[in-house]
C-alpha cells in the first residue's frame, strides 16, 4: 500500500540550495524555506535530504493544512492550489 502524500515544511541552510531537477520536489518558499508533497514519512523525507544536500541546518516538519504566507517566491500559492491544499 502506498502511503498518502503528505506536505511537509523544509528548512536547511542556504549554502545546501536544491536546483531545479531536485527529486526530491522541494518547492521554494525564501532562500532555505521549501515546501514537498511527498508520500515519505518525516523520518525517510528527513534522512532523504540530509543525505542528498548534507546541510548544517535542518527541519523537516509535518504540514496538517496549507501554511498562510506572505511575501514567499511566486508561483508557491498556485503550487498548493493545484494540489488541492489551498
């Protein structure tokens, strides 16, 4: 059975930045501010990203709804929106 996906927020530090293939799907919000939809648990998402970008911060941190944002890299909102989150 494969999981439901799930949002989650990212931060790590700015030094380990994903590029635009990340196959991870981290979604920019700010410099180190990301959000992913992913069917990974915390702990697999957590160990995934520290591996792949061997940052010095991180925080992987379950989303039970869409956050309210300001101010973050356009195109985040309509991101959420065509998952359904907003």
């Amino acid at each position: 059975m494969i999981p439901a996906p799930g949002l989650y927020l990212v931060h790590l530090d700015a030094d380990a930045r994903p590029d635009a293939a990340d196959p991870l799907g981290l979604v920019e919000l700010a410099p180190g501010l990301y959000l992913v939809e992913t069917g990974l648990d915390r702990s697999r998402l957590y160990h995934a990203v520290k591996r792949r970008y061997a940052p010095r911060r991180l925080l992987v941190a379950p989303l039970a709804t869409a956050p309210k944002f300001k101010g973050m890299a356009p195109g985040a909102l309509k991101w959420l929106r065509a998952r359904g989150y907003a």
